[in-house]
C-alpha cells in the first residue's frame, strides 16, 4: 500500500516522456534567474547528461541563456568555446574535445558531450559574437596547461613579460607533478611557487589595459583568457598545497574558485549590456546548497551554496537522482573506465522513496505545493563521483541531506545507463558481471 510521502509524490510528479514540452514546468520554475546550475548523481550517467543537454538547449533557445559553464578545467573547455564560436583551429566537435586528456576524460569526452557541442556550433553559425552562447570550465586542476597558455599569450603580446613569467612559473618545474608539488609544500621540501604566481597574477592585471589599447577591443577576449589562467595557477597552487592539510580547506578552496570564476565570467559577459544567463553543469555536491546537507557539519561549502548567497533572487539549483542502472566510473584515481552496475539505492534513501513513486522518470517542483513538505525530513542521499565502491556503497556514496532545501526542484530517472565514452576501454565494453557482487545483497 503506498504510504502517504509517495501519495503526495505521484500527485506532484510531472512524468517525463521524451516529448517537447517535458521541462515547460521547470522553465517556468526557472523564472527570471540569471544562473541555473544543473546537477547530476554521477560523473558517468547517460540520462544526465542528455537531460541537462535537453534543458540547456530550450534556456538558450526560448531564454535567451548565453552558455554553459561547467565541472572542467578553463584551457580545455575554453579550446571548445573557440570551436562553438566559429574558430579554425579544430575541424569537428570530437576534436574539439581533445583538450581533456586528464583523468577522468570520459567526464567531457563522451557521445552525450559531442552531441551537445555540436549542437552549440550549428546553433551559433550564423549569430553575432553577442548573441553566440559559449562553454566555459570553472575549475582549477589545470595549474601546468595553465602556466603555458599564459606564457603562450604573452609571447604574442609582450616577449619581455614572457619571460619574467617564465622565470617565476619555472618553480614547479623542480617537482614532478600538481599533487607532487602540493605534498613538497607542504612538508617544507623545497620552495613555495606561492609569491611567484600572485606576482604574476598582478602583473598581468596591470599591463592588460596597455596591451588593450594597443591592440583594440578584439583583443579583451584573449586577454580576459589569459587572466583566467594566471587566477586559475594562482588558486591551484593553493589548492594543492591544502590538500594535504584539512579536508575542508581544499574542497571550500576549489568551490569559491569555481564560484568566483562563474562571478567574474558573468561580469565579463555582461560588461557591454545586460547581465547575462548562464547555466552550470556540476555534480550534486557542488550545486546542491551545502547548508541542507551534513557537508555543513564539516565546515564545508559549496558553489550552490555562494550562488544563493550571491544572486538571492537569481538563481535555480536543480538536483538529479536516480536507483538502479549502470555508471561509467573507476575503482581508483587514475584507474580505467569501467561499466559497473549499480545497486538498489538504500531502503532509507531519497532515492528508494522515489523508486516507491512508481513513475520511471518524472521532475518534482520542491519550491511549491506540498511536495517540499513531503520531503522535509533528513533521509539519505546517493553521490557517484569519478570513482565508485559499491563494495563499500553506505560509507564511500551517501550523505545525508534535506533534498527540500538543497534543491529548487529534483529529476528522478529510476532505471539509467553508463554514459558512453569517446576512448571504450575493454573493462568498459565487458562491463561488470553481476557475480561480482556478494550474493548476499
């Protein structure tokens, strides 16, 4: 007998059928917001990244929304925000998306991702540069790709300063590696890069406008480029020195970089007219407010968090769940993609009371009607990262959270799939036999 939280669920739910009008509910939830971030449970689900393609595409459409900010790195994302601008460099949209070659490339490098981009260039051509939408990254890995493209810029601008900036980034050249860097650092083994960077950093910001009068306005697209890479080396470095410190202090670091660099592309933007509208694609535990979950416990903020704080009455955060199905993940940092199987979702779960709802695939509206209240206690809540333990599935992927405030509105897809990669290893194409699971669960 359904129970009366699943009554007032299935009376909510806007069931989603694959047709046009599915997310009319959810545009119109959306409002006047100038950023709408949009989550996903897994960095390896299919259905997640279709659907939040599916929503981006109607915001840009019918909402005038000028692109799409995501979970990646600034040099790589911004090599595809080239190519959807018309740029020579990259023949197709697969090419495009060669700058991710880091670990974990199926993040970017999947059919979902190309489809989109694709879709981005051919929506473009023929627009103004004002009214083009772009794809941008918010975060901060990149710290060597980083120092190139800033000494690549000013070799084309100033020779001179390249090599000041040469001479002082050419402290990480002495360790074998970001996180090698960090780990030295911290311990005290060798040089901090910390003075060299934030030197940089402003010196750069003080010669743009001299480097803008001399070469015009089509040169502030490059120049607002390089910046970006100088702020990005500058918070990496400080990034990988605190991760081998407090957990908190890396994870609240890496989220007000992304934050800060969604800020400072909005002003950008909008620097010659009206703010623009912007949608992000990040994982769950970024755009859900961390104030709603036990994140907040640990001293930990996140990018859905500042969002709210920063844009009061602009902005819609939007969650994705799902039950059972397959993901693309790892086992371990570094490690292959696999194709794994993934388990019911706990009894205690969000995502268990969703799978009772009965309804494969449906958007629930937490900011009106009576569904928020249904949803009011703290339950369990389920976060695939890049790696996934099923083995250790209650310690290492659930959280608990207050899904009401946590998010403006939740999609529910009870059954999903592994999100195709561009590069299929064998692991993935085998995919994991069920036997692998203990046969008591």
């Amino acid at each position: 007998m359904i129970s009366s939280p699943e009554r007032t669920l299935l009376r909510e739910a806007q069931q989603l059928s694959g047709s046009d009008d599915d997310y009319d509910q959810l545009l119109d939830l959306v409002g006047n917001a100038s950023v709408v971030l949009l989550g996903e449970a897994s960095h390896g689900t299919h259905e997640f990244y279709r659907e939040r393609a599916r929503i981006t595409r109607r915001l840009i459409e019918e909402r005038g929304f000028q692109g799409v900010a995501v979970e990646a790195d600034w040099p790589d994302a911004y090599r595809v925000n080239r190519y959807v601008h018309g740029a020579p460099e990259d023949g197709d949209a697969e090419e495009a998306l060669r700058g991710f070659r880091r670990f974990p490339t199926w993040m970017w490098r999947n059919a979902e991702v190309l489809d989109f981009v694709g879709w981005l260039r051919a929506h473009n051509d023929g627009r103004s540069p004002e009214d083009a939408a772009g794809f941008f990254g918010l975060d901060l890995y990149s710290l060597y790709s980083s120092v190139n493209e800033v000494i690549g810029y000013l070799e084309r601008v100033d020779p001179a300063a390249a090599d000041r900036a040469r001479e002082r980034y050419a402290c990480f050249e002495h360790f074998g590696g970001e996180q090698a860097y960090g780990r030295a650092a911290t311990l005290g083994i060798g040089e901090s890069c910390r003075q060299g960077v934030v030197t940089q950093l402003t010196e750069l910001q003080r010669l743009g406008n001299a480097y803008l009068r001399r070469d015009g306005i089509a040169a502030e697209d490059e120049q607002f480029y390089a910046e970006q890479n100088a702020r990005l080396v500058a918070s990496a470095e400080e990034y990988y020195r605190s991760m081998f410190g407090a957990p908190a202090s890396s994870w609240n670091l890496r989220d007000r970089h992304m934050a800060d660099t969604l800020d400072r592309l909005s002003h950008y933007l909008g620097r010659h007219g009206e703010p623009p509208r912007l949608v992000v694609w990040e994982h769950n535990s970024h755009i859900g407010d961390a104030r709603m979950t036990e994140m907040s416990r640990r001293s930990e903020l996140n990018v859905g968090q500042l969002a709210r704080q920063r844009w009061p009455d602009g902005v819609a955060l939007v969650g994705f769940t799902t039950y059972s199905g397959t993901v693309t993940a790892a086992s371990a940092w570094d490690a292959p993609a696999e194709r794994k199987r993934v388990r019911p979702a706990l009894p205690e779960s969000f995502e268990a009371l969703f799978h009772e709802v009965g309804v494969p695939r449906f958007v629930l509206d937490l900011n009106s009607g009576d569904a928020a209240q249904a949803l009011a206690e703290p339950r369990l809540e389920r976060a695939i990262g890049v790696i996934y333990r099923p083995e250790t599935e209650r310690q290492s992927h659930y959280f608990l959270a207050q899904i009401a405030g946590q998010f403006d509105a939740v999609v529910h897809i009870d059954e999903t799939r592994a999100v195709e990669p561009l590069e299929r290893t064998s692991g993935w194409e085998v995919g994991e036999p069920p036997e692998t699971y203990p046969s008591a669960l």
